[in-house]
C-alpha cells in the first residue's frame, strides 16, 4: 500500500473473534500498524509504546489498530499480558498483509523466508493511506508518529 490507497472497510477479526471494520470508529482517523510477532522484544515495545500513548492518539482523533498473523488467541494473551486497550487484527490467513504488502521476503542470518516487515500506516478516516512508516523505532513509535503528524500540521486533538 502507498499513500492514496484505500484500506478495506473489513480488516478482519480481533482478538475476541469480532470483526473490525473501519466504520466501527466514526470519525476517527487511523493509526493501522504491522508487526511480526506477539511477545517478542520488538513487537512489544512497540506495543507498549503505542498503549502508553494510546489515550493521546484517541484525543488526537486516531485510533490505533495492530496486525499480524498470530492467532487471536495469541493476540488475546499478548493484549492481557501487556494492558493493551486497542484491536489486535488476527490476520491468520495474511489477507491484510499480503494487500498492505508487508508480507515480503526477509533477511536474517544469512537465510531468507517470508515474513511481515514491520510497517505503520497512518489513514485518513475513510481509510486512504496519508502517510506509512516503513523504518519504524519500536520503543519510540508513538514518539515517531507525533513527529511526523505534528510536522504535517495533521495534530488536531478532538475537542
């Protein structure tokens, strides 16, 4: 996905097996990031970085969704584990990251397999990709993300 594309309206089903739509947020905007792995290092400061943050984002007028292919059951635990407040999207069957294009061909020690790139992609509130984060800082995400929004000039906490 590059700016101007849309996300679809069904991103699929959260930790709880609910299906999670875009719609289901009236008037928010989007914060939809991908990540590799539940409780990993990484993946978890990320998380927290995102859940510590989570209320601004929520008076800035963005909701905040994870993704990534563990099962909700993973995600349900992960989410408890960590007191995370936001949609965990299981993405089993790679739907959403195969179309947000984050399912790529990774590199570590010397081997190569199919993996998600760690990706953050900042919508509008019907959806359409405004901005996407490919170099993500997982224990300064929220920090990274107020950069870029507040150099846009795209902060504008609700009322």
């Amino acid at each position: 996905m590059n700016i101007g594309d849309k996300m679809p309206e069904v991103l699929g089903k959260d930790s709880n097996g609910k299906e999670v739509k875009l719609s289901d947020f009236p008037g928010m905007n989007f914060i939809i990031y991908f990540y590799p792995k539940d409780n990993t290092a990484g993946c978890t400061a990320e998380a927290v970085s995102f859940r510590d943050n989570y209320d601004t984002f929520l008076q800035m007028g963005y909701q905040v969704i994870g993704v990534s292919k563990d099962s909700a059951d993973s995600h349900k635990k992960f989410a408890e584990k960590q007191g995370l407040q936001f949609p965990l999207i299981a993405d089993t069957e790679l739907t959403l990251c195969q179309l947000a294009g984050v399912w790529r061909k990774k590199k570590m020690a010397g081997k190569e397999y199919m993996g998600i790139v760690r990706t953050t992609f900042v919508c509008n509130n019907d959806g359409t990709v405004t901005d996407v984060v490919d170099k993500v800082k997982t224990k300064t995400a929220a920090a990274q993300l107020f950069a870029l929004l507040d150099g846009r000039g795209a902060i504008n906490p609700a009322p």
